[in-house]
C-alpha cells in the first residue's frame, strides 16, 4: 500500500513539474519573444523620430519635399531585420493645431515573427510607434554691414548668394523677415513681411557699399522691427536678429546740441581729430551747428568718459555700444546671431591695433557661449566667422542651421 502510494506521489510530482516546466517555457519564450518586440519599437521609434525632425526641418520646400525626406530619412534609420514579417510603411501627415502651428505627425508599424509563443498560437507580434513635430513660426530681422570695405574683400559680389541661400532655409508663407543694413547710418530696407525672399533678395542685390561701420544702428533697427510684432495667444514663436559685419565697429549715434548725431572718425591712420557727424536718418554729413564735447561718458563699464577725438577710444566705445544694443534685443527674449567676414590675425589697415575682425566682440554680440562674458540668464546665440568672401555662404548656412535648429521641435 506504502510503495504504490509513493508512486502515486511521484507520478503526481511528475505531471506537477511537466505541467511547471511548460508554463515556465512559454514565460521564458513570451519575455524572449516581448524583448524582440521591444527592440523593434525602439528602432521604429529611431526611425520616426529621425523622420519627424527631417520633415518639420525642411517645411521651407514645400510639404510634398519634406514629406519625402521624412520617407527617406525614416528608411535611412530602419533596417529590416530577420524576424520582420513585413517592412514598416511610415505614416506621414501634416497638419496645424488650434494656434495655427504647423505640425508633423509620423507613425509606423509592423509585425515580426514569434519564437515561442507561436506555440500557443501567436505567430505574429504587432509593434509601432509615433512622433509628433511642431515647426515653430519664426520673427527674424537680418543686418547687414554695407560699409565700404565690402567692395576690397569681395563680400559685395558673395553677399547676394549667401543671403539667398540663408533665406531658402525658412518659410516664405509661415516664417516673417526683416532685413536692416548699416553703414554711416542704419536703414531698414526691407519691414518685417511674409512672404519676404524676393523683397529681400532684390534689397541685397541693390545694395551700395560706401562708409564707416555703424554697427549700433544696424543693430537697433534689427530690433525696432521685431519689436513691433504682435504674438497671437497660443503662438509658438521664435525671435532671431542675424548680425553680419566685415569689420569693426567704429561709429555710434549720439544727441549732441544739434540733436541726434552718428559720430565717424575722420581720420586714417589713428590720431587725434574732430569725428564726422552723420545725419541719422541719412547718412548726409550734418556738423553744422554742432558741438563735440571734450569726452563723452561711456555706455558700459567701465563707465570712463573718453575722448571721441581719439580714434581708437571711438572704436572701443562703437564696440560697446553695439554690445549694448544687442543685450537690449535679448531682453526682447530675441536670440543673437553673429557673422563676420575677415581675417582675426590680420591687423586693420586703417588701425593696426586692432584686427579686421574681432572674435571677441562678436561673441559678446552673440552672447556666444565661447565668450567670456555669456550670460547663461539671456537668449543663447551664436558667432561664425568666414576667413575670406568664399567662405561667406557656409557661414551663412551654419547659422541658418542653427535657427532652424531651434525651430524644430
């Protein structure tokens, strides 16, 4: 009676364990199986997000073009693997939300085939995943250094492609731009407007190049036009002022007892002479009437008068005040951007003591955060420099880059 009943016991066991053993292998083939999957999600989730940035980046050429460059851009990112039943066909579908943004939605699935679980009649396993974009609306005021020198380092024959190529990058009917330019005074060419490439194309092509390098001007108009925008409840919009230069700024506006003056140098090389006064509005020579104090107080510290017959005090103040027109467009919430043409090492021909370019003025323009002074607290920008005019479309193009980084979310 004992033997058969512990038989009985280890036959019961036996059943026991196989019945286990089965559970246990269909848990072990599920988690194998389940982590196949999750491995297939995260290279379909790769893949569409790859998608959505790639189509919400190239808005500006057309939906049909960006939705094409999602495609790519998706198979690019997704290999099909052994155990896919059937390669995934990326949705692709754009759209706007309650604020008129555009948007950009990707999805995908596909089925891949089970090792395990198949043996209980699973043979297939269904995974996707989807993204969504938004291509932020963009406010951008371009200033551009229409001074003289633009015509010895050849800037005037590359300026109209680079900016051509600048402007493809964004919207013609979403995004509104500016264009501003300086010189002996400071000018809007082109007001804040959608669309803008040809207006601003035209402008480019028009320009002269003649004078000295107000820079605080060009700056201020960049400003001015932003400024006067009115932001829709709901909007997602991003401010960007792209400054470019070919060389140091060396006038600045000034309310002497005449009124409002831009105040040059008038003299090459550095000495100690009477600066020209400019018309504000013009850029006419407009001293008549006028008195030049023997200093005058700096804008930023360190607050020193200096004297404006001393042509390298002019400059260092120009610089300054630049500086202190594009922190007055950060506190707009406007995102800086600095370009300039010409080579850091080499001294100016005017004034050897400084370079033709300054880094570090542009970075400090740019709250670039390579300068030394970055304020973390304000809108981050960025510096290019093009060494020579053949450089000028890439640095165009790397700062474009930048903003339509930005853009894109």
């Amino acid at each position: 009676m004992r033997t058969r009943l512990r038989n009985f016991k280890r036959a019961q066991a036996l059943v026991m364990f196989a019945l286990l053993l089965v559970v246990l292998l269909l848990f072990i083939g599920l988690c194998i199986d389940i982590g196949f999957g999750c491995v297939t999600k995260l290279r379909i989730a790769k893949a569409v997000d790859a998608a959505t940035v790639t189509g919400i980046r190239n808005l500006s050429l057309g939906q049909s073009t960006a939705e094409n460059l999602a495609l790519r851009s998706f198979n690019a990112n997704y290999a099909n693997s052994r155990i896919d039943v059937t390669a995934p066909t990326p949705q692709i579908a754009f759209g706007v939300d309650a604020a008129n943004n555009t948007i950009l939605d990707v999805s995908a699935s596909t089925q891949i085939r089970t090792f395990f679980i198949g043996l209980a009649g699973f043979q297939t396993l269904n995974v996707g995943a989807s993204a969504q974009g938004l291509r932020t609306k963009l406010i951008m005021s371009l200033v551009l250094d229409r001074s003289g020198s633009m015509q010895d380092n050849g800037g005037d024959d590359e300026m109209p492609g680079a900016v051509s190529s600048f402007l493809d990058y964004f919207d013609d009917a979403h995004d509104r731009v500016s264009m501003s330019s300086f010189a002996y005074h400071g000018r809007t060419d082109v007001p804040l407007s959608q669309p803008f490439k040809s207006a601003i194309n035209s402008a480019v092509a028009s320009l002269n190049y003649d004078g000295w390098t107000c820079s605080e001007q060009g700056l201020v108009k960049g400003r001015q036009q932003i400024e006067g925008v009115t932001i829709q409840p709901g909007e997602a919009v991003v401010k960007a002022l792209v400054f470019f230069t070919d060389g140091m700024a060396n006038s600045f506006q000034y309310n002497f007892d005449c009124g409002a003056r831009n105040m040059t140098p008038n003299a090459c090389p550095p000495t100690l002479s009477t600066p020209g006064l400019r018309n504000p509005d013009t850029g006419a020579a407009a001293s008549a009437g006028c008195t030049i104090p023997q200093t005058i107080p700096s804008i930023a510290p360190p607050f020193t008068p200096f004297n404006p017959r001393d042509r390298i005090q002019l400059q260092q103040e120009a610089e300054k005040r630049a500086i202190h027109a594009a922190n007055q467009a950060r506190a707009q919430g406007i995102h800086v951007y600095a370009i300039g043409l010409g080579n850091p090492n080499q001294g100016a021909e005017c004034n050897g003591t400084f370079p033709v370019i300054n880094p570090a003025f542009l970075r400090a323009v740019a709250n670039d955060p390579d300068s030394p002074g970055f304020d973390p607290n304000q809108p981050e920008g960025a510096m290019v420099i093009a060494a020579n005019a053949n450089e000028l479309k890439a640095a165009f193009d790397t700062i474009a880059a930048k903003i339509i980084f930005r853009l894109s979310r």
